[in-house]
C-alpha cells in the first residue's frame, strides 16, 4: 500500500477531518482516504457513465413523468381524479 504525505493543511481543514475522525471512532487517515474515494468516484462519474450505451424506453422522459404525476394525483386524490357519483 502507497504512503501519501501531504503539507500545508490549513488548520481549520485538519480539525475538521479529526472531528469526523473522531464522531466516526476512526483515523484522520481512514477519513481522508474515504473522502478521496468519494471525490474521485465522484469525478469519474461522467467517464463511466459515457462509456455505458443509451438506454432506448420507447418514449420520451416527459411523457413520462406526466404518465407518473398523474398517477399519483390519483392516489393522493388530486385535479384529476375520477369524479364519485353524489
């Protein structure tokens, strides 16, 4: 496993990874190298997703998501909902 040493944290930073050190009952290094996974995965985001083929529904996004709303406004009993006869 490499060793990575780095200078010149501000203070306030390097007291703010001993605190969530410490709220996680684990080592600055852990936090450190866990905040690092997530930036990175982070950043690679659009590289994997770029690599992955488009996805074909058949119908467009829009459509939908009104097919969705209007179904939940007629399970929350919204505009458009089926009217009871009186």
């Amino acid at each position: 496993m490499a060793t990575l040493n780095i200078r010149n944290i501000p203070d306030d930073l390097y007291e703010r990874l001993r605190r969530y050190a410490r709220e996680g009952n684990c080592s600055v290094s852990e936090v450190v190298v866990s905040a690092l996974e997530r930036e990175l995965e982070r950043l690679e985001w659009p590289e994997r997703l770029a690599r992955h083929p488009p996805t074909e529904l058949g119908i467009d996004a829009a459509t939908l998501i009104a097919e969705e709303r209007r179904r939940r406004d007629l399970e929350l009993g919204g505009p458009d909902r089926p009217s009871t006869p009186a």
